[in-house]
C-alpha cells in the first residue's frame, strides 16, 4: 500500500488538530489494538535534525501528540481513528516556513507509513 498524501499548514500560536482513519481497501475502519505511531517533523527528506517529534505513547502535558482513539481520545481503536494535535504553545514554538512529515503505523516488526506530506507554517503577528 502506498502512503497517502496530505500537506496542511499550522498557523503559529494556534491549536491545529484534525483525525486520520485507517482503513482497508474495502473501506472499513483498521483496528488499531496492537499498533503505536509517530511522526517525525524535518526540513527536507534525509535532514539529520528532527524539528519536532510525536509518539503514540507519549502525549505532552500541553496534549501535542499522537492519540490512537482519534483526537478527543474518546473513539475506540476499532474506528481506525488516529487524533494528532500540536498544541499553541508548541506551535509558537515552531520557526519553519515549510517542511515535511510522515506518520507511521508500528505492529511489532511491522511498519506502515500512513500518509506522508508537506507542513506549511503561517507566522503569527500577535503574541
């Protein structure tokens, strides 16, 4: 399977969330018990410094990170929902003009790459 693509812009200072749903070629929903993720955050495919980081298994206090039941948390993980939020005051902190991502799947040995894009970033004026 091909990763899909999906380029967004975070506008700085401001709270960007959306929610992803996996699902199989006959269009129902991937249960997602035994997966984690990340998504890596770069200047340019192949940069050696991460921009910024975000794993399943680790939400900041600020909420910034990966939910795997969607983005309030609140789906089970047989919607197929993965919930990404990047919080305010980590957007405030991001200093990009555009960059790229992707967002993997892991299942033991197993890793899929969901989608894969460009991040723009709309700068803030009032702080």
């Amino acid at each position: 399977m091909a990763s899909g693509k999906y380029s967004f812009t975070v506008e700085q200072g401001t709270t960007t969330e959306f929610e992803i749903v996996w699902a199989d070629s006959a269009g129902a929903p991937v249960n997602l018990t035994d997966y984690g993720a990340k998504m890596q955050i770069r200047s340019d495919y192949g940069s050696a410094s991460t921009l910024y980081g975000f794993l399943s298994s680790s939400i900041d206090a600020d909420g910034t990170g990966l939910n795997m039941n969607g983005t309030g948390g609140s789906k089970p993980l047989s919607s197929g929902s993965i919930g990404l939020v990047i919080s305010a005051a980590s957007s405030s902190a991001f200093s990009f003009n555009e960059a790229r991502y992707d967002l993997e799947l892991i299942s033991g040995s197993n890793v899929t790459r969901l989608i894969e894009g460009k991040i723009r970033l709309s700068k803030e004026v009032t702080i």
